[in-house]
C-alpha cells in the first residue's frame, strides 16, 4: 500500500512539474512572439557604409579586382535575405565618397553609416525628445524614406526606412 501511495505522489509531483514548465514554455513563446512582432521604432541592420577616398573610381577598381566586388557608379551593394522573412531580399550599399565631398557634414569624420530602420517618423519623434540632434526633415523616395542625424561623437548617421521591392529596381552592382 505503501508503495502505491508513493508511485501516486510521484506521478502527482511529476504532472504539477509538466503543467508549470508548459505554463513557463507559453510565457517564454508569448515573449518571442511580441519581440518578433516588435512595433517599437528601432534600427534593424547596417544599411549602408559611405567613406572617403581620394580617387573613389580607382577604390572601387581596386575593391572589384581584389575582393571581387561589382561595382556600380555607386559602389556596390550586399544582397542578403531577411532574418524574419527569407523569401524577402534585403540591401546594404557599400560607397567611396571623393574626399572633398561635403555630404558628410556637419561630421568632420571620414566615414558615414546608414542604419535601416523601422517606423522611421516614430523613431524620429523618440529621437527628438531624447535631444538628438536631427539634421534635417524627412525625404521620402520610392525606395524608401531617409533622414540624417548626429550621434554623441560628432558622426552623421543616415537613417533609411527602406522599400526593398523598389530598391532593387535601381541596383546594377550587386555583391552576392
């Protein structure tokens, strides 16, 4: 009888356990969902490097016949496949400036990066009131929507809300 009692308390401490770790299990996956489905204005990948050269057509000859870029008049662009969704493609533009361009100012740094971002007009508000500096209004393109800002260190950062589907209308040099 003993014995019995105890297999029924084991078996009884056993289904109490299951029951918490699926209780734990459908937590844990209604906090992936919400972080998958995640609406909060952020940045979600490098969407460009942009740097200064002295002779940018030169650096993208050197790119192409050493590292197997193909360039454009632009420089190139990474093609990848999007972590959420794989059939959906994704860019990252990589661009030699001449180093007398003015494109990077306000910044006196060589180099300039863009950020792909979601819900750019939202992140601009947040932007605003944490008092970072936005230099300029939103433009919008087919390809996506962009704005420029400066961070802590004197860097102007692109901002890009992207239209891939258009965007690739407008790629020649693609690095795969």
């Amino acid at each position: 009888m003993l014995k019995h009692e105890i297999l029924f308390i084991l078996l009884l401490l056993i289904t109490i356990s299951c029951k918490e770790q699926n209780e734990i299990n459908k937590r844990t996956e209604t906090k992936k969902e919400k972080t998958m489905n995640n609406d909060e204005p952020r940045v979600t990948g490098v969407g460009g490097i942009f740097f200064k050269t002295k002779n940018p057509e030169k650096t993208k000859e050197w790119y192409q016949n050493n590292l197997g870029l193909n360039t454009d008049k632009w420089g190139t662009n990474f093609e990848w496949f999007q972590g959420r969704d794989s059939t959906k493609k994704g860019f990252t533009q990589w661009s030699p400036f001449n180093e007398k361009t003015d494109h990077f100012e306000p910044s006196t740094k060589e180099f300039m990066i863009n950020y792909r971002v979601v819900h750019l007009e939202q992140l601009l508000a947040k932007l605003k009131d944490n008092g970072v500096t936005i230099l300029d209004s939103i433009e919008t393109f087919e390809y996506g929507k962009f704005v420029h800002i400066m961070d802590n260190e004197g860097n102007k950062i692109e901002l890009w809300e992207p239209n891939d589907v258009e965007y690739e209308k407008l790629v020649e040099g693609r690095t795969k």
